[in-house]
C-alpha cells in the first residue's frame, strides 16, 4: 500500500521542548541536593553541640542521631536508584517504544503496528491509536478502491463522449437531412398528414442534436479545459452577449451590468454560466420587452454575482427543482429547450467553489438568480 507520509509534527515551544526524561533527572538531583545539604547541616550542628560538652546522655543520643542520619541517607539512596530503574523501564523506556513506534507511521508505514505492553495507562493508549490507525488504513484503502473505479468509469465516460459526439449525432445528421430532401423532392405528392410526419422527424432529429450536445458540455465541466486563472468575468460576459446578439436584438432585449470583477476560473465555462443565464432570462419574458441586470457585490473572499430580469418569474416552491438536470416548468412547445441549462450552471459553479441560487426574495417582477465566484486576492 503505497501511502503520503504524515507531515512533520509542529515542534514543541517553551519548557515543553524538555523531554520527559530530563524533568525526572533535574527533580532527582534538586530532590538529592536537598537531601544531602538537609543531611550535612544536621552533622554540622550535631559536631556543634559536642563542642560544648554536653551530658553523657546527650552524647548517647548525638550517636543514634548520626547512626539514624546514615540509615536515611542509605534509604535514600536505595529509593532514588529504585524510582530511577522504575521510571526506566516503566515510563521512559515504554514512552521511547510508544514514539518510535508512531513515528515509523509518520513517515509512511501504515501498516506498521502499535504495541506497547507497560504500563497499564500506555498499553491502553497505544491501543487506541493502534484502532485508530487500523480504521484509517481501511478509509483509505477503501477510497484507493473507489478512486481506481472512479477512474474507470472516467475512461468510460470519455468513450462515451467520443461516441455521442461522433457515431451517435452521424446518424441524426443523416435522418435529419435526408428526411428534409424526401419533402423536397417528393413534396407535390404528400399530403397534409404526411409532411407532418417529416416535420416530426427532423425537429425530433435535432432535438435529440441538441441534447447530445447539451450533455456532452455537462458532462465535460470538471474534465475538459478546467483549469482556472484570474478571469476576467467582464469580458467573459462580453463574449456571452455576443453568442446571443442574434436573440437579443430579435426580442428587443436590454442587457446591461455592473463593473464585472476578475475571479479565479475558467474563461470558457463563466462564459457558458452568463450565456445560459442571460438566455434564460430572454426566453421566460412576459409581455414587456426583456430587461436583464447583472450586478455584483464583495462577500468576503467571494464575489455575488446576480442576474435579474422583468420576466415570467419562477415560483419560490421550485426553487430546488429548477436546477435538477432534464427537469421543465413549462412544455416544451412553448419554451423549448432540453432542460439542462441551470443544471449545467450549477455545476459550473460548483466547480469553482461558489454556490447558485434562486433569490426567492428579490424586489419586483421576474426573476432573480445569485451566484458566488471566488476573488483572486488582490486588492479590487
């Protein structure tokens, strides 16, 4: 199993970059120090009080005194040596495992196990860890699965791009063009019904180009030219309206926005996100000519986009609908379209780390929709 080292551990600061080690020496020899010094300066003044030539009962006891200074220090002496094998062998020495042994896991052996049998409290505690790195283990194997069948079903999904945008439309293209030369050729012998039965043909022909299509560019967001830059969502918008001049001036539509930012994502797929926004807006219009705003705003780190317009609107219980992939408020005779606009919109923002919504309390008529970009960082 082939695994990322940990990154190395924050280093300690202050008193904490003592080992544990060295507290224990340093308590030994001050606790010594004091022993030792409590013991010479009772000898000093046992010698004092001799010199003044106290009773023979007096010296008797100054002699215990001295014998029971001795067997003290002796005592002493056989503790300290005692707590120092204690302290070796039952904390140091298993604490030094304990670290070894999780830093061979730190530096990329996760299968490596974690045992440490003294005392009761560690024991207990390298167990935990040792769980805890089994279920890690475990996630992480089991995410190499996963990634190894996502990236299968990648490779099949790229095939299957290949194949609808190449052998799939090919045979669309020939029921479409050559339905369409049947009614011209034999157009004086068909009848009413007839020339119906082509017309359904040919617009069910293309629609199923369109939905090809439609899904190949979802499918492509995240795979296909994804990567992100600062972008200028200005001239993002500009190309936008320029796809769409056709619409526009055929509705009389009316297009008009704020000083657009630079964000971090791809020129490309902002311009589709402004194409389809600033389309849906013209086609859902009411009776008015269409008017189409969109204005931004600084949120923190991200850029608020909206797009607001003077049309049909969209009723705040579809809210969450509207943005599911082949989903339609309205048949597809009077607004046509395959359904994947806004889906494909969502994913686009996704893709970039912001979030699209509709603004269910906006002012006014038609409908509002709002977005978030990411900024580039630099001072606006």
């Amino acid at each position: 199993m082939s695994l990322h080292p940990l990154p190395p551990p924050k280093k300690p600061t202050g008193l904490g970059r003592l080992p544990v080690a060295r507290w224990f020496i340093a308590t030994g020899v001050a606790a010594t120090l004091a022993l030792v010094g409590g013991i010479v300066l009772t000898i000093v003044m046992i010698d004092a009080v001799r010199e003044a030539n106290p009773r023979p009962a007096v010296e008797v006891q100054l002699d215990r005194l001295n014998v029971a200074l001795v067997v003290l220090f002796v005592v002493a002496v056989a503790g300290a040596l005692g707590l120092t094998f204690i302290i070796q062998f039952a904390v140091l020495r298993p604490i030094a495992q304990l670290t070894e042994q999780v830093r061979k896991v730190a530096a990329g052996d996760f299968d490596h196990r974690l045992q440490v049998d003294r005392p009761a409290e560690l024991a207990e505690l390298s167990s935990h860890i040792d769980a805890m790195r089994r279920r890690v283990v475990a996630a992480w194997r089991t995410a190499e699965d996963q990634a190894d069948e996502l990236r299968r079903s990648n490779g099949e999904l790229e095939q299957f791009a290949y194949v609808a945008s190449h052998d799939l439309q090919e045979p669309l293209r020939k029921i479409a063009s050559f339905t369409q030369m049947l009614e011209q050729r034999y157009g004086d012998q068909l009848d009413d019904r007839a020339k119906q039965y082509i017309h359904y043909s040919v617009d069910g022909a293309k629609r199923m180009q369109s939905l090809i299509n439609d899904l190949l560019d979802f499918s492509r967001v995240g795979r296909v030219t994804g990567e992100r830059v600062v972008t200028d969502t200005g001239e993002a918008l500009r190309l936008a309206l320029d796809n769409l001049s056709a619409a526009i001036e055929d509705t009389g539509a009316s297009v008009t926005s704020d000083e657009l930012p630079k964000v971090i994502g791809n020129r490309l797929q902002l311009t589709q996100l402004f194409q389809n926004l600033v389309e849906n807006a013209v086609k859902f219009r009411s009776d008015l000519p269409p008017r189409v705003h969109l204005g931004v705003r600084r949120a923190g780190e991200m850029w608020e986009f909206s797009c607001s317009d003077n049309g049909i609107g969209v009723e705040a219980k579809y809210a969450d609908r509207i943005f599911l992939i082949f989903q339609r408020l309205h048949p597809r005779d009077v607004y046509p379209g395959t359904g994947i606009g806004l889906a494909l919109c969502r994913k686009i923002v996704d893709f970039h780390g912001g979030q699209l919504w509709l603004d269910g309390d906006a002012d006014g008529l038609g409908t509002t929709f709002r977005w978030t970009l990411p900024a580039t960082g630099e001072a606006e």
